[in-house]
C-alpha cells in the first residue's frame, strides 16, 4: 500500500500543474525588469548550486558518504530555492497579472505531501538521520523547498497588500 502512495502523488501532482498550465493566458508576460530580476536570480542560484556542488567534490570515501549527499540535496534544492526565493521576493517569479494562488496552494500541498512521507518513515522506527541519507532524504529536501517557496509568496504578497492598503 505505502508504495503505491508515491506513485498516486505523482500521478496528482502532474494532473495539478497540467491544469495550471493550460490555463495561463499567454497574452501576460514578463517586463523588462522582470527578465532583468530573473537573469540575477539565476546567477545567484548558479553560484550557490556551485558552492555546493564544489564542498561536495571534496568529501570523498566512506566515513564522508553521508556528507556528501546532504550536500549534493542542498546543491539541487538549494539553488532551486534560492532562484525561486529571489525571483518572488523581487517580482519577477509571476507573470504579469498572473494569480500566485494556485501556486501557494500547490507549494504547500507538496510540502506536506513529501513531510507526510518523512513521518511515515519516521513513525515506521527510522531515525532522522537514516531518512536523510537514505533516498527518502529527498522528500524531506523536497518538502522544504516548497515550505519555503509557498511560504515567501505569502509574505510576498502579504508586503505587496500592505503597500497597497
């Protein structure tokens, strides 16, 4: 039962974003500024993705093998976040009139979704760090990124409403 639960979210979280997608208006698009924005974001998330992967490179054998894959998941996710992070916190993440709603709600379920998957193993007798440096490590990787992701359009928009209000 537990196995077949990863590939239903799959299978859900596809279905989400292929609706989400389909129903952009192609008539918004990014500004100037916001392709500008975007270029720095991802210059920052390169960097950080590089720094990273560079720590990584230097941990090598066994008694390293476990800092080596935190380090490789914070490569990946890390830059992942920093693009996203910047990119909303600057403007640039959304289209032009574009609704972020349906992308904070998504955020959070995969959030929550990848969490739920961590406490499973956690409930079922793993410890924390087993989980991490096994490949269930990387729902817990996961479930952060979007907590973070979700949680800095929030604040996004909670500062863009309070200038407006």
């Amino acid at each position: 039962m537990i196995a077949s639960i990863p590939v239903l979210l799959i299978i859900v979280i596809f279905a989400v974003v292929a609706f989400i997608v389909s129903r952009r208006d192609r008539a918004r698009q990014y500004d100037e500024r916001q392709l500008v924005v975007r270029g720095s974001a991802y210059q920052a998330a390169y960097m950080v993705t590089v720094v990273f992967l560079a720590a990584a490179c230097i941990c090598q054998g066994e008694e390293t093998a476990f800092l080596c894959r935190i380090l490789l998941c914070l490569a990946f996710y890390g830059g992942l976040g920093v693009f996203a992070v910047y990119s909303i916190w600057k403007g640039s993440f959304f289209r032009l009139h574009q609704n972020p709603l349906p992308y904070t709600i998504l955020c959070f379920v995969i959030a929550l979704l990848n969490a739920f998957t961590t406490g499973l193993r956690l409930r079922a007798g793993e410890s924390f760090l087993q989980i991490l440096a096994g490949r269930e490590g990387l729902n817990f990787f996961m479930s952060v990124l979007f907590a973070v992701v979700g949680a800095a359009i929030l604040v996004r928009r909670l500062a863009d409403a309070g200038e407006e209000g």
